[in-house]
C-alpha cells in the first residue's frame, strides 16, 4: 500500500534539555530531564533518565499549575 505523503506533516518543536547533576545531589552524570512543548501548544512532555529509572509522562499547563500551587502549600 502506498504512502500518502499528505497526510504527514512535520512540525518544529520547542525543547529543553539539561543535566540533573546541576539541581540534584542525588542523581549522576548521566541522568537528565528533557522537557518538549506540545505542537498545539497546550501542554508538555516531560522525560526524566535515571540510572535505574527513566519517567516520562504528560502534563497540561493547568496541571503544571496546579503542582506548583500544591508545592507551596507544602
């Protein structure tokens, strides 16, 4: 079956990257979180790598939100 070539569409995205080692005593060299803004603009994806334990997951900017208001209620 051929492709059809319309259908697809590339998109530029806005990301982050850093290394963890510079905001956490408890990570490694390697570990590092990348952060990568939804092409809708609506939300993002967030990935989290740690020598034994890789998270990603997505979030809403309301959701983001509503983490930070809980943070300072903490």
């Amino acid at each position: 079956m051929p492709i059809d070539l319309s259908k697809i569409s590339t998109e530029k995205v806005h990301q982050a990257f850093c290394e963890l080692k510079e905001f956490c005593y408890l990570s490694s060299d390697n570990d590092f979180i990348v952060i990568t803004e939804w092409s809708n603009g609506e939300g993002f994806d967030v990935e989290i790598s740690r020598k034994n334990n890789d998270q990603k997951f997505s979030l809403t900017h309301g959701e983001l939100e509503a983490i930070n208001f809980l943070k300072k209620l903490v």
